[in-house]
C-alpha cells in the first residue's frame, strides 16, 4: 500500500483578482452606452475609493433654452454653504466649486472633462428640486379695504423639495452613491412683491439646510468606504473584520451648526 499527497487546485478566492478599474469603460458620447462585456468588468472589478483627494461641487440646474446646452448665469444658493461644510472634513485635501453646466444637456462624459480642466478625482454633483406655491391666508379678507391690502400677511408661501449629491467618481464614470435631503418651508406676508419674496424663502431654505446635507454626504462617504472595504475583503477570501483604514475616513463626520 502507499499514499502520496494531491495537488489540490486553487480556489477561486485564491485565484488572482482583476485590479480596480483604471479608466471609463463607457462609450464617450452623451448617451454613455456601454457593452455586455464591459459591464460584467465593472460589476467584477474591487472597489476603489482614494482619499484624501481632490473633489469639485458642480451644481446641475435646468438649462434655460430648450433648443439646446447654453451657459447659466445662476448659481443653487445652497452650494456656498454646502462646500463650507466639506472644506471643514479630512477626507478631502481640497473642496471647490465648478462652473455650472445645463442639467443632462451634455452627457456624463462633459462632466469628466470639466472636472479634469480642475484636476479633481471625484465630483459631487448638487442639485436643488423645490416646487413653490402661494395661498391666500386668514388675513386675506382684509385685501377687501384698501388700506388692508397694502400691509396685512393675506399670503401663504410654502416651498417644499428636496436638495441631493451624488458623488462620482471621474476617473471611472461611475456613481458611487447619491444622498438626499427633503426640505419645507413658508412663511405669511403682504401681495407685494410676491415672486421675489418666494424665490427668498427657497434660497434662504436650501443656503440653511445645505450643511445638513454636506454631513449627510460624509456618513454615507463613510459607509462607502466601509461597504467597499467589507466587499474588497470578501472577493479574495478573506473574513477579517472590515475596517476603514483609508486615510481621511476615519473619525467623527464634519461637525455644523444646528438650525
């Protein structure tokens, strides 16, 4: 009788692991089709998440002319307040603004060129969604004297949406993840003046609650990295406790002043 030991094949947390992605893999045109067989590299790659890094706020709003991409002289009154609020968190060594672009006028692949003209590595895309409406309010039945419609609060406003990010990383066209943040608000006033008063109470809205939404961004940074960590781990066999070592993602989220 003898034995000899077998050659056992390697399984497959042992084989070797594909490397993360090093470019996009979409086609480079505003619709960003992708291939099958692009689409099974992404879903198979490790995820990647480097920071500290360089990060642009590039706010998306509707563009003004239908007939096609055209420059907005606007800015979301939320975004000075927002990037504040990042600028004070490790995870990024510099937080900037950008130029605003038309909301879905250029494709994904614009927004890759603009944020290498910055040389940032990632980018969180803002936008503001508010509906606004007006009511008349118990004071109204004054308006029916004269002197009563100059001064009496006979107007209900009320702007209610929601403010978001979506962080995107610009090296691999992907979208890491979106946060959102519902908002309200209103206020009474007089009949003058009516459309400015509204556009105020929206601004003054999305400028207090925008850094609410930089510490909303931050966590759910950290569960990223934690997620990605715990996945990464999980790919090559691995069943050590996932923790977050990168560096800037450890520690307390960015700390604001309540409102």
């Amino acid at each position: 009788m003898s034995s000899a030991r077998m050659a056992v094949e390697p399984s497959a947390a042992q084989a070797p692991q594909p490397p993360p992605l090093d470019r996009s893999l979409f086609a480079r045109d505003p619709n960003g089709q992708l291939a099958e067989d692009a689409l099974q590299k992404i879903l198979a790659a490790p995820i990647e998440l480097s920071l500290p890094s360089r990060v642009g706020v590039l706010p998306i709003m509707t563009a003004k002319d239908w007939r096609g991409p055209s420059p907005d002289d606007r800015v979301p009154p939320g975004v000075a307040n927002f990037v504040g609020a990042l600028r004070r968190d490790p995870a990024f060594s510099l937080v900037t603004q950008t130029m605003v672009i038309p909301s879905g006028a250029l494709g994904m692949e614009a927004l890759r060129e603009v944020a290498a003209r910055y040389r940032l590595r990632y980018l969180l895309l803002y936008r503001e969604v508010l509906a606004k409406k007006s009511n008349l309010g118990p004071w109204a039945w004054g308006y029916v004297t004269i002197v009563g419609a100059f001064f009496l609060p006979g107007q209900r406003q009320e702007v209610y949406g929601y403010i978001e990010a979506s962080m995107f990383d610009v090296k691999t066209g992907l979208l890491m993840f979106t946060t959102r943040r519902a908002i309200t608000a209103g206020q009474t006033t007089n009949r003058w003046n009516k459309a400015d008063k509204l556009d105020k109470l929206a601004a003054n809205a999305t400028s207090k609650f925008s850094p609410d939404l930089a510490v909303d961004v931050l966590s759910d940074l950290r569960r990223f990295g934690a997620a990605a960590e715990a996945e990464n781990l999980h790919r090559r066999g691995e069943t050590v406790e996932p923790i977050v070592t990168v560096p800037g993602l450890d520690g307390p989220s960015v700390a604001t002043d309540s409102h």
